[in-house]
C-alpha cells in the first residue's frame, strides 16, 4: 500500500470544454490535516467529488487510501470516507429521524439499504453525545438548526470509523457561535489519537483551525501553492488566488484576511 492517503498525479477535470482542473500533483500523508483554500470556481468541490469517487478525472491518476481509481471498487472505498457537505444535507426528507441520518452514514448511502445493527445505534447514540447532539434525536430533521444539523453530518460521516473526513465548506450558514462551536468540535476530533486525515474546503482564513497544519491553494483550477500553512497563507499567494490585494493578520494559531 502507498504511504500516502492521497496521491494526485497531473489529474485535470474538464466539463463541457471548460477546465475545472488542471494537472493537479498531491500528496496527503496518514493522519495529516489539509485545507483546500481558493475563491469560488477555484475547483475546491470538483477536486472533493473526484477524492470520493463521485467524480472520475478526465486525465491524471487518483490514489485513495490506497486504492487506485480503475482498479478499486469505488463504491467499498467510499465505505472508508466520510463527507459533510451542504449538498449532502440537502438530500435527507425533512421527517428524517437524526438515529437513522447517523446510521445511514455506515453503508455510505442517503437511507438504510440493510438492516441496522443494535451496535449501530449504539454507535450513533455515542458519536451524538460526543458531538452535543444528544438531545436533537428525537426531533424532525426539518426543524433542526444549521448547526445541528451540521453536527449530525459529522457524526453520521464518523458513524463507520472513516480513514478520511472530507469537510465541505461544514461552516456555511452558521452563526458566529454556531462556526465556532463546530470548529472546536473539529479541533477536538482532529487531536484525537488514529484520527482520519481530515480535508477541509473554506473560503474563510479564521476557520483554519491550528489542527489543520497545510494548505493547498488553488487559482482557476490550478495548484498556486500547497504545503505548511506558514509558507502558504501570504499576502503575496493570497491576493494572487483571490485576484485582490489582501493583508494577512495572525492572532496566536489564527489568521484573518482583510482587504487593502
């Protein structure tokens, strides 16, 4: 098996003649936790979907946990990936029961194909108390916050112990306290021992948490820089991926982003 948990290598992604991406190279390490960071039709998404095998590369190769893209059975490697994402919440029925949503997450599908085992429940009633959402299991989907309900995708991507986390922009719509309750809630999970590498996609600096350790940075689908954050989040690479003068500011673990 490859040591790394991802590894790119000059894939691209073209749609209707348009280039998504474009000769992308990289490697993620076990255990590592990266953010993907550019502005909007940057390719952040497009890169995640091909990650998870919803999305096959127009060139390129794509190793994932090990197992190569052509060669693998997709649908059991993405048993081993779990994903949070605004599109995904999307697609729960509002009279979805949150035991069932947690559950659901084992067989990597968006309802229950096999019969639930008591284990599973017992499972998704652990990760809800671990993530403080205890308390919403009774209660319709449709009348949970953002942030419940963000909490719930969290805990039902956790529910089959995944050896990768891809976060999709999971900030999105949530309050000031919402964001910040569930950026701790990632900071503890991403300090936890035998922790899946987690991939966070944000347009927002002040949610890199200090757990996340690198950056790839992109800029109309192609890699502008990637590696430790330190070398990454600069006024200079910034400005040029944004396409606008930024100054970068740093509190303790971390950065802001304001306009010049």
């Amino acid at each position: 098996m490859t040591k790394d948990w991802i590894a790119l290598d000059q894939v691209s992604f073209v749609r209707n003649r348009k280039v998504i991406l474009d000769r992308i190279d990289w490697r993620v390490a076990p255990h590592d936790h990266w953010v993907v960071l550019g502005a909007n039709g940057s390719g952040k998404t497009t890169l995640l979907q091909i990650l998870a095998g919803y999305l096959w590369p127009s060139r390129g190769r794509v190793t994932v946990l090990g197992e190569r893209f052509g060669e693998t059975d997709l649908r059991e490697l993405r048993r081993k990936i779990g994903w949070v994402g605004s599109f995904l919440g999307a697609q729960f029925p509002p009279n979805q029961r949150p035991l069932d949503l947690i559950v659901s997450g084992r067989f990597a599908s968006l309802g229950i194909h096999e019969p639930p085992r008591d284990e599973d429940y017992a499972r998704a009633r652990d990760l809800a108390g671990r993530l403080g959402c205890a308390s919403i299991l009774d209660s319709p989907y449709a009348v949970l916050s953002q942030g419940e309900k963000q909490r719930l995708l969290i805990a039902r991507a956790l529910v089959h112990d995944p050896l990768l986390l891809i976060l999709d922009e999971p900030c999105a719509g949530l309050d000031l306290v919402a964001r910040e309750q569930l950026l701790r809630t990632l900071v503890d999970l991403g300090s936890r021992k035998n922790a899946p590498a987690m991939i966070l996609v944000t347009h927002h600096l002040e949610e890199i948490m200090p757990v996340f350790k690198h950056v790839l940075l992109l800029e109309n689908g192609r890699c502008l820089a990637q590696g430790p954050k330190e070398d990454v989040l600069t006024s200079e690479l910034l400005g040029r991926a944004f396409g606008i003068p930024v100054r970068i500011s740093r509190n303790g673990d971390r950065y802001w982003a304001w306009m010049e």
